[in-house]
C-alpha cells in the first residue's frame, strides 16, 4: 500500500525528542505523522517516576508522562501510529519511509528513534527495570540515598555513573566482568581513588533477588575465574555498559559517527541531507535526558519548518 499524500513532516519515533517535535510541527501547522516505533514513549517507560522534569514538583510517572506530550501532540493536529519504520529512502524528494510493506511520502522526516540501554540478558531486567535495577544514574541516583548501589562496567560509562552516584549512595561497588578496564586512565584513578567506591574484578551478576513491592535486596555474582558463585547485598543495579543508537536503518543512508549516533550540524538538528532531521538519543551521546531531547524535538520541528518555508514547500 502506498499513501499518495506527500505529508510536510514524517517523524520516525516517539519519546520526549519525536512527541515534542510533533506538538511544535502541529502548531506550525505541519500536519505531521508520527510513528512510534517498537517502544512507544521511548525509554521513559521504563523509568518508574521522573521527578527531574520540569512542571511536575511532585514527579510523575514516565509513561503517564509521555501519554500526556502525546495528547498535547494529538490537540495540535499530530497522527500517532503504534507502527515501526522498517526503512527509508532519502535519495529523491518526496522522501520515502516504509512501515512493512506501507510507503509514506514527505517534504521533511524527523527522526527521533533514541538510543537503547545495553542489557545483561538477566531474566528479571523486565521485572525489576525501574524497581532497582536502572539504566541512568542521573535520572535514578536520588532514590538510592544512604544505601548500597552496585554499578556494572568497565569502561568511562561505569565510572562516571559511580563516581555520580557516591552523592547519595552509602557505598558504591563496581563490578567488571574481567580485570583489564576499558576506562581512561583519569577516570580509572579518580574511582579509586574515592573512598566511598569498591570494585569487584572477575565477576558478572547470574541473578538479581527482589520484587516490585520491596525492590532489590541482593545479586548473585559469578566469578569468572574460579566458577564460583556468591551473594551480595545490595539494594540497587545501575546498568554503565553504554547505549545503542537506534539507526540500523539509517546506516549507508544519512551520516553517522563511529559509534552510529547521527550526526548533526553544530547548534542544530540539520543532518547531512537537506530536510532530513535528527533528535534526542539518537543524536546525543552525552545529556541523555528527557528535557534535553525535548530541547532537540523542538529544534528539530522549528528547522523542518523553516526548511518547508525557505523551499516554499
């Protein structure tokens, strides 16, 4: 099936990044179409509550957050689709994006499909993912005050999460899988050398005891050298084994960086095509927070319409 209409914006994903995009290309009249991907609300839900957003001095929970950027969307003139985009073709105008065997045409595509918190494999991350066991330490640290956190990874991620979270933690034990550490050096030192920091060498976490109702209370660490198996206390899990930039899509197509963030022009969403638009994670490796990629969303749909504007389109 193809859509014969040539929309003026298209954006590929949802979360804080696509759904503001949205609100700001619907006020702008822009009519836009949103899909939002395999993980509707992007990774806020999975976050339990946000209480570092703006406008909500009592918190709010991460999907209920999102539901409400998407009604605000909806108010202006958005169309949100629960589909995937499986592939683009940016070579000719009207760009084309393909949802299966669907083809959607447009002037502008935004893309917003974020980036992905890389995983363990640990068959209780769908349980206890945002009950203990977090991807963020800035947007989780505050809840782990005074208690004994573990943070797992080897590389610069896991030190900056550890040496963060020593504000509020009462103990923080990094836990590397091997004892070569990929981190730098600087950072590598400044973990040591801060007393409020342990590390485990050799060991991986086999499981993590805990419900929704109490949260985590301990893991059972195994150790790689000798096989065997022991119990640590603990009442947090903080993930520093990095992010995977959702492009896959979008690789030979539209300029990425060594790790496969898009990347765009300073002070902008501007990609290497004209037209093409990034925001959010997927084009931002450092902030990483739901009101910077806000920030971009909007970017992202004040540079569409002004593109549309500058082509009279």
């Amino acid at each position: 099936m193809t859509d014969k209409t040539i929309h003026k914006t298209i954006i590929i994903g949802s979360g804080p990044a696509g759904l503001t995009a949205a609100i700001y290309a619907g006020r702008a009249n822009l009519k836009p179409i949103v899909f939002e991907g395999n993980q509707p609300g992007g990774q806020l839900t999975i976050t339990t509550d946000v209480e570092n957003f703006p406008g909500f001095p009592d918190g709010v929970m991460g999907p209920e957050m999102m539901d409400l950027f998407r009604d605000q969307a909806k108010k202006f003139g958005a169309e949100c689709f629960f589909k995937h985009v499986t592939k683009v073709d940016f070579s000719a105008k009207p760009y084309k994006v393909f949802v299966g065997e669907e083809e959607y045409l447009s002037e502008t595509v935004i893309i917003s499909t974020g980036a992905s918190a890389r995983m363990l494999g640990l068959k209780e991350e769908e349980e206890l993912m945002g009950y203990g066991i977090s991807t963020c330490a800035t947007c989780d640290g505050y809840f782990f005050k005074d208690k004994n956190i573990v943070v797992v990874g080897g590389g610069d991620s896991a030190m900056e999460e550890a040496s963060f979270l020593t504000k509020f933690a009462k103990k923080v034990t990094i836990i590397h899988r091997s004892d070569v550490f990929r981190a730098s050096k600087i950072m590598l030192d400044r973990v040591k050398n801060n007393p409020s920091i342990d590390i485990l060498t050799n060991k991986s976490i086999d499981s993590v005891n805990g419900t929704q109702k109490d949260g985590i209370s301990s893991i059972v660490l195994n150790d790689s050298v000798s096989g065997e198996k022991s119990t640590f206390v603990c009442e947090g899990v903080f993930y520093g084994i990095g992010h995977t930039p959702n492009t896959a899509q979008f690789k030979n197509i539209i300029d990425l960086d060594d790790n496969g963030y898009i990347l765009t022009k300073p002070d902008s969403s501007l990609t290497n095509i004209p037209g093409i638009f990034a925001c959010g994670d997927v084009q931002d490796d450092h902030y990483r927070q739901a009101i910077t990629a806000a920030g971009s969303g909007c970017m992202a749909a004040i540079d569409a319409e002004k593109y549309l504007e500058d082509n009279s389109i």
